[in-house]
C-alpha cells in the first residue's frame, strides 16, 4: 500500500467516524426532559386541536348537506 492509498484511507475514515459522532449528538439533544410546564402547554394545545377537529367536521357536515335539509334544521332550531 502506498503513503496516498493509507492517506486516503485515514481522510474517509475520519470522515465517517465525524458524520456518525454528529449524528448521534444530535439524537441526544433531542432526548431533552420536557418541563412541566411544556406538558401542560402541549396537553392543553391537544385538546384545543381536538376541538377544533371536532368543529370542523360539524362545519363540514352542514356544507355538504342538501341546502333542504340545512333550511329544515334551521326552522327547527327556530322553533324551540
């Protein structure tokens, strides 16, 4: 083997080993504890996407009807 051949060899060696170090740092960032108040943020911001998932299909519902039955349902909330 010549001195290039185990030069090159060393440079994609170390190349390698570089990537795979930067990868596995960057999965131990993202393993952070998450506060308490983060938690409660993220489960209070799940409900109101919740709800509003829930809305949502109500609108589309009402969309897609027949405008008949939509003036039926109006009339009908009308007379309560």
């Amino acid at each position: 083997m010549n001195p290039f051949e185990m030069v090159a060899i060393i440079v994609v060696a170390v190349m390698i080993a570089s990537v795979l170090r930067a990868r596995y740092q960057s999965r131990r960032r993202g393993e952070r504890e998450i506060s308490p108040q983060e938690q409660a943020e993220t489960l209070r911001l799940r409900d109101e996407v919740k709800q509003l998932k829930e809305r949502m299909k109500v609108l589309e519902r009402i969309t897609v009807e027949k405008e008949n039955s939509l003036a039926k349902e109006i009339e009908s909330l009308r007379d309560r």
